[in-house]
C-alpha cells in the first residue's frame, strides 16, 4: 500500500504511512489505517481527493493494472 499510494500522481504528495490494524487468516480480511497529510483548508479537497471512494478506487485502479 506504501508504494502505491506514495506513487499515486493525486495522492502521492499528501501520502504519509499505513498500516495494518486487523488481520485475519480465517477470513481473508485485512484492515489498514491510511493517514495523509491534508493542506489548510482547500475548496473540495476534503469531498473529492480524500473522498474514501476515489482513495478506494486508486487502489482497486493500481490492482487492475496490475493484472
């Protein structure tokens, strides 16, 4: 997650660590803990950047290219 959010063109900047708060081998589940450094108060920042969606879909775009 390092790697791809550190290297993210929108997120990259903003980007400061994540971690691992909950795993589980029985049911595949992994909970991680994002943090960002967010700059003063910006117009529609907060909606869209850190939008948990497009947070959400730069990962599921960096799994897709993967494959």
């Amino acid at each position: 997650l390092t790697d791809v959010y550190s290297s993210s063109p929108a997120l990259g900047r903003y980007f400061r660590s994540a971690q691992v708060v909950y795993f589980s081998n029985e049911s595949s589940i992994v909970s991680y803990q994002l943090e960002f450094s967010v700059p003063p108060s910006t117009e529609g920042f907060m909606e869209n950047t850190m939008n948990p969606d497009f947070i959400r879909n730069v990962l599921r775009q960096n799994i897709y290219d993967e494959d």
